[in-house]
C-alpha cells in the first residue's frame, strides 16, 4: 500500500511541476493590440455585376388559336427573332 501512495504522490508532484512551468512561460497582466493613429481611407467601389452572356426570354402569345413564341434578348433590348414563331 505505501509504494501505490508513492506513485500517486510522483505523479501529483510531476503534474504541480508541469503546471508552474506552464504558468511560468505564459505572460502575465492583460495583453492589447497596437493601436493605430494614422488616418484612415474609406474606399467605395460602386461594382455591378454585368452578365458575360446575353439574357435571352421566350415570350408567348395566343394569335388566331395559335400559340407563338419569340425570343427577347433581355440585355440588348431586342428581338432575336424577326417573326413570331407557330407551335
């Protein structure tokens, strides 16, 4: 029983030892950034997304009982196609 409370006691002082030496090494008080007295440039960039490829919709309408398409190109603000197309 005595050489179990030897090994407890090793390993407690072991363990006190690493903790002091850990407390010894990490710094001691508060720690703050270095404060900046330069001035300061606010910078605005106005970006707009611009779509690489153009925007094409299909528009439909009903003529005479016949349902047509054609293409609008939603960038350009043109037709794609000349005439209306029959389904």
């Amino acid at each position: 029983m005595k050489n179990c409370w030897e090994g407890i006691r090793m390993k407690y002082k072991i363990f006190i030892l690493f903790v002091f030496s850990v407390m010894s090494f990490s710094p001691f008080g508060n720690v703050y950034a270095a404060e900046c007295t330069g001035s300061y440039q606010t910078v605005s960039n106005n970006i707009s997304v611009e779509p690489r490829n153009d925007i094409i919709v299909t528009k439909f309408r009903i003529l005479n009982d016949v349902i047509q398409y054609r293409r609008w190109n939603e960038t350009k603000g043109v037709w794609v196609d000349d005439d209306w197309i029959n389904l």
